[in-house]
C-alpha cells in the first residue's frame, strides 16, 4: 500500500496518462478497497484531457475492485454516465465491469436496462459481455427481455445460446413465454429462426406447446400473416416431437 501510496503522489503531479495508465492497471491486477480513493481523485480532480486517456482503464480497475467489495453509488454513477459518452472500447469494459461489480452487488435496475440497452450495439464483443452480465442477474425486467430475444435472430451461434440460457432462466412456463411475445407485440422482434429457438429451448412435451399454440390461436391482435407463419413452424415442430416419442 504505501509504495502504491508513493507512486500516487508522483504520479498526481506529473500527470503523464502512460504512467498513470500503468498504475491503474497495477490496481487493477492487485485490487485492495484502500485503492478506491486514488481511483476517485483520477475520477473527480483530473484534467479531462488526462482523463479522456486513462479512462478505459479506470474502468477497467473499478471492475476489479468491484469484485472483492461492494462499490458505491458515486462510482457506479461514473460508469454509467462513460458508458452514454464514450467510444465502444470504453462501453466494453463498462459491461464487462458491471459484470464483476455484479458478484458483490445487487444492480440497481437502470444499470440492468443499461445492459439490456447495450445490446442493440453494433459491436459482438459488448452483445456478448452484455449476455454474460445478465445470466448472472435474477429476475431480468420483461424490458430487459425483449432486448434478448433479437439477440435469437442472430447468426452467431455463442450469442444465440447466452441469449436462449437467459430466458430459460427468466422464463418458467409456457404462459409467461407468451406473455412476453404477446406484450408491446414483441412477437414481432422474432423472425424464423428466433421463433424456431424459442420452441426447441421451451417444448420438449406436446401439452406444453399444444397449450401455447392454444394462446396465440386466440389472441386477436397479432399481425395475421406473422401469426400464421408462427403456427406453421409449431405443427412443424410437433411433428417432430411426434415423431420421437
């Protein structure tokens, strides 16, 4: 502590972003609670200049501290405010630390719609960090959920299975499946293949999905032709079944 204390103090006061980023990176390779106020000075009393270089890994050791204790609002405050304001690289780590802050923390639900958010960004790395952090988060708001069924559409194959062990975490029965369908018409996020997901990841029993083909034959207000497109797929399917019993 008191060689990290001394290098501190050198460091404040040259303000060289390599040799700050060094630091922040021997925190975050050793983390220790003590280490949190020199995190908050490069946070709070650093010239923005300087901090524009250093942030990412100051992202990066506030994760790691995350892991071996709980970290306050103020700081949780500063990842989500890097997060709306900075490049993908930076986004990345903010996912990836919210997911080690996570073990210790219960995330408060606008850092889970956060993640849930970041899903639609065009880069795989922050899709997949995001997947991860929200498989180790209980009771996902239905907002966050309709986030990862776009994710079932997706052709890549790492990204199709964070997303179906997400649901089936989240999902119970096939009453509440449908229900997250049927909500907002987010039956129209699926396409084929995300539909497709959805019955092998749910349906293994004929009663369970002769009951949710019931549901969607009665609701009247889904889109006719995507409603006869999903029906078609379910007497697909059970064919299927049918034909492994």
């Amino acid at each position: 502590m008191s060689n990290l204390r001394d290098s501190f103090e050198k460091i404040k006061n040259n303000n060289n972003p390599d040799e700050i980023n060094d630091f922040l990176i021997k925190i975050g390779i050793n983390p220790h609670l003590d280490y949190l106020s020199f995190l908050s000075y490069f946070i709070e009393d650093i010239d923005p200049d300087i901090h524009e270089k250093i942030k990412i890994n100051l992202v990066y050791a506030l994760g790691e501290l995350g892991k071996i204790e709980k970290v306050d609002d103020k700081h949780i405050d500063y990842l989500i405010n890097e997060y709306y304001k900075s490049d993908r690289w930076v986004r990345n780590e903010v996912i990836i630390s919210f997911n080690k802050i996570s073990t210790k923390l219960l995330l408060a639900e606008n850092v889970i719609r956060l993640i849930g958010k970041s899903l639609n960004d065009d880069y795989t790395e922050i899709k997949k960090n995001a997947l991860e952090a929200l498989l180790h988060i209980d009771n996902i708001p239905k907002q966050v959920l309709e986030n990862v069924l776009h994710i079932l559409n997706s052709e890549n194959t790492e990204l199709e299975n964070l997303g179906s062990n997400i649901l089936k975490k989240n999902i119970f029965n096939e009453k509440d499946l449908f229900d997250l369908l049927n909500t907002s018409a987010n039956y129209k996020i699926l396409k084929k293949k995300g539909f497709r997901v959805l019955l092998i990841d749910f349906f293994n029993s004929l009663n369970y999905l002769e009951r949710f083909k019931a549901r969607i034959l009665k609701t009247e207000d889904w889109d006719d032709i995507q409603k006869s497109i999903f029906l078609a797929e379910i007497d697909i399917f059970e064919r299927i079944l049918l034909k492994n019993i």
